[in-house]
C-alpha cells in the first residue's frame, strides 16, 4: 500500500507546527501586546491552569496583568533584557 506513511508524515509536521506556535510564538506575541516577557505569560498560564483549570488559562492574564507586569519587570531587570 503506497502512501500510507504520508498521514504519519503530515500529523507529525501539524504537530510540530502546533506545538512551536503555542510555546513560542503566542506567548511572544501575546506578551508583547501587554507589555510582559514571554516566561512571566508562560509561567502565568501554566500556574492559571493548574489551579483553575481552563478558566485559568482564559483569565490568567488579563486577571492578573498588573501582578504579571511587576513580575515581568523584575525578571527583565534580573536578565538585563531591555
């Protein structure tokens, strides 16, 4: 049977491609749009969603944006990011 292989192939590369957007690029643009370094907003949305579960994910950020920003601002101060 010729092609089988390719549904692996193509499952493995939407994997890939899913799995760089949601740990890299979303936290990067998401963290720019409000002003947070990307760690802070990864870190906000695992801690939202181990306590609160999908409504921690949803409202980790904008809940807590002002917490976050002093966060950010110490992390980046500490990495000497600009």
């Amino acid at each position: 049977m010729r092609g089988t292989n390719s549904g692996g192939s193509v499952d493995f590369v939407i994997a890939i491609v899913f799995d760089l957007d949601n740990l890299v690029f979303q936290p990067i643009l998401l963290g720019s749009s409000v002003n947070l370094h990307p760690l802070v907003v990864i870190l906000g949305i695992m801690g939202g969603s181990m306590l609160f579960g999908l409504a921690g994910v949803l409202l980790a950020v904008p809940a807590r944006g002002p917490d976050l920003g002093r966060a950010s601002a110490s992390l980046q101060c500490h990495l000497n990011v600009e």
